[in-house]
C-alpha cells in the first residue's frame, strides 16, 4: 500500500461520489495519487481486479487508502477524515447532529439524483430539487456566514457543494437557487484548495 493517500475512483469528470473525496482532500491540503478508471465497458473487469485487490469489498468505488486503511462509502470516508484532522465538523453534540443530518439529507438526494441521471423526470426537476435545496436553505440559515454552521466549514458542505454543482451540470439545478446556497457556493469555490483545483481545470490520472 502506498504511503501517500490513493484515491480510486471513475473517470467521470466531476461527476459523483469520488469528488466530494477529492474536494475534501484538495481543501484540507493532503497530497494523494488520484487514479481514476474508465467507466465503459472495461469497468466490470476493473471492478473485479479492485475487489481481487482488497481496494474495495462491493466492486464501487471510491476506496481510499489512508494511512495503512482502505476506506470506503464516501461520506463514512470524510467523517473518518475529519475525526483524523480533528476538523471539518461540529463542536458540540448538536452541532456534530446539524453535520450529519444534513448529509443524510444529501444521501437522499443523491439515490434520485442516480436514478434520473440519464433522463431526468419532471417530478425530480420540479419538485424533487426544489424541495432539497429548500430544506438545505433551513439549515444554511440558521448561520450567519455562508457555511453550514457560519463561518466553519463542515465535511457535509463539501456534499452540498457536490449536489449543486451536479445538478447544474446535468441541467436540474432549479432556475432560482435559495440566496443562503448562493452565497455558500461562491464562498465554497474561494477557499484557496478548491479555488486552485477548480481552476486547474481539474485534471485527471486516468488509469
């Protein structure tokens, strides 16, 4: 295993799971190999050669090696990080709460968000998104500050940040995003890690 973090995942562009891992890394500053498969018809072959490999036990991706530990489930590995970094979450027991349900209420999102990827449905884009971002202005607003708790920014942003950004690529951004998600989204793309990959025109290590 490598001693330097390897992040596994597609090559989907920004696409996914794999890219809340990779923002996350790229803010907190941790340098990592990031390898990245194709996903065609190859990838059933890939994905049995990593589970061959001990690099994933379900065949998905993303896995991260870390510290001698492969980890795994995308937002298990960004709590797992943020424990190790002592950062990235909340304070106090109610905080750590806010944190965890707002990416539950992400992980929701994300099961329609796959199953209309490919075509969209009407009741997703008219009623599905703008209920999320609905909720998630709620939580965005009980802050001043653009992050989920104010001014500290939590590994459930980088989350939010990915469903927004996902859904404006795929077209299914509502036409008129709550201002608390606004102002967060151009706060999020600031901070110097995210600003230099976003810029970079994030690159990939295809394998």
């Amino acid at each position: 295993m490598s001693s330097k973090p390897v992040l596994h995942y597609l090559d989907i562009n920004s696409l996914g799971r794999g890219e809340v891992v990779r923002l996350f890394l790229k803010d907190a500053g941790i340098d990592f190999q990031d390898i990245r498969y194709a996903y065609d018809d190859t990838w059933p072959a890939t994905s049995a050669k990593l589970q061959a490999q001990g690099i994933t036990i379900t065949g998905k991706v993303p896995a991260l090696e870390y510290n001698g530990t492969i980890l795994t489930q995308h937002i298990s590995i960004l709590r797992y990080l943020a424990r190790e970094l002592n950062d990235y979450d909340g304070q106090t027991s109610l905080e750590k709460y806010v944190v965890d349900a707002v990416a539950d209420i992400y992980i929701d999102w994300r099961s329609q968000w796959v199953a209309n990827l490919m075509n969209a449905s009407e009741d997703y884009k008219n009623k599905s998104t703008p209920k999320y971002y609905s909720i998630l202005s709620h939580y965005y607003s009980q802050h001043d500050g653009p992050f989920l708790l104010g001014d500290r920014i939590t590994y459930a942003d980088f989350a939010v940040y990915q469903s927004i950004d996902n859904d404006e690529k795929t077209g299914t951004l509502p036409e008129t995003l709550p201002s608390v998600l606004v102002a967060f989204k151009k706060a999020f793309e600031s901070r110097p890690g995210v600003k230099a990959y976003l810029e970079s025109g994030r690159s990939t290590n295809t394998q």
